[in-house]
C-alpha cells in the first residue's frame, strides 16, 4: 500500500516514521485526539503512542491500549502509573 492509497490517519503516521523515528506526540496532534475522547492503539506494543494519547485524554476520555503480548501491555500499565495517568 503506498501512503496516497492509505487513509489519512494512516498516511500521517507513513509521512512521519518516512525519515526514522516519527515524532508520537506531533503524530497524535495531527490524529486530531482530543480531551474526552474514547481511542484504541491496537497493537499497541510498549505504548509510543498510548502514553501520549492518554496525555492528551487529561483523565476525561479513555484510551485502550491493545496488543496479544502480555509483557508489552504491562509495560504501558508502569508507565502510565509513572505519568499519573492509571
């Protein structure tokens, strides 16, 4: 799939990791996540983009961090707890 057959969101996030590590809180930015909103980070892994998605959530909205590896989604729970966020 090139990024001008991807869907927008997905086309942000191809833009971004193009020249190495994208920027996850200018990517979350460009999702247009708001404060109260309810989103899911299927495949979550270690949470790159679920801390800063929940960051942005301010404890009014609800972020779902998914992923079928335990280990990683115990690490997205210590650091949430660290942030204040859990």
């Amino acid at each position: 799939m090139t990024s001008k057959e991807a869907s927008p969101a997905l086309n942000i996030i191809m833009k971004a990791g193009s020249g190495g590590f994208a920027n996850q809180d200018g990517i979350v930015r460009q999702l247009g996540i708001k404060a109260g909103m309810t989103v899911a980070d299927l495949g979550c892994g270690a949470g790159y983009f679920t801390i800063p998605m929940a960051r942005i959530m301010q404890n009014t909205g609800k972020v779902y961090a998914v992923d079928v590896l335990s280990a990683p989604l115990e690490s997205v729970k210590s650091q949430a707890k660290l942030y204040g966020i859990l």
